[in-house]
C-alpha cells in the first residue's frame, strides 16, 4: 500500500497508525527484530560496565540499566 495515499483516504490518524503498526508488526516482523536488537545491545552494555575499572560506577550504572531494559510504555492510545 502506499502510504502517501494511506495517509491521505484516512480521516482519522488513529485508524492510520493501527494500519502501519499492522504492517510493521505482521509484515515486516518488527517486534522480533526489535527484541534481538535490544538484547545484543543490552549484552554490550553490560559488557561495557564491566570493564569499567569503578565498582561503584559499574553498581550505579547496572542498577540504571536494569530500571529501563525491557520496561513497558504506554502509547498515547493506551490507558
């Protein structure tokens, strides 16, 4: 589809961000690709932290790490 006339035939926003979010997620897969990159680049994080030479810095920074890695937001539509 092309998204130019997708975007232009929807009145509602909403109906056409439901539309990509469908493609990008049944099309293009993108939740799995998605969740490999978090976890290669989360993996190289740590890997980082740990060669820090700083326990302390390496505490605080595992501790940062570990409040926002996979955490759930909430999308503007969602309550």
């Amino acid at each position: 589809m092309d998204l130019r006339i997708a975007c232009c035939s929807y009145a509602d926003t909403s109906a056409f961000v439901n539309q990509i979010r469908y493609v990008l997620e049944e099309t293009l897969e993108a939740p799995g690709a998605f969740a490999e990159h978090e976890s290669k680049s989360y993996e190289k994080l740590v890997s980082s932290i740990e060669d820090h030479p700083s326990k302390v810095l390496q505490k605080v920074l595992k501790s940062f790490l570990g409040n926002i890695y996979k955490r759930q937001k909430s999308t503007p539509n969602e309550k």
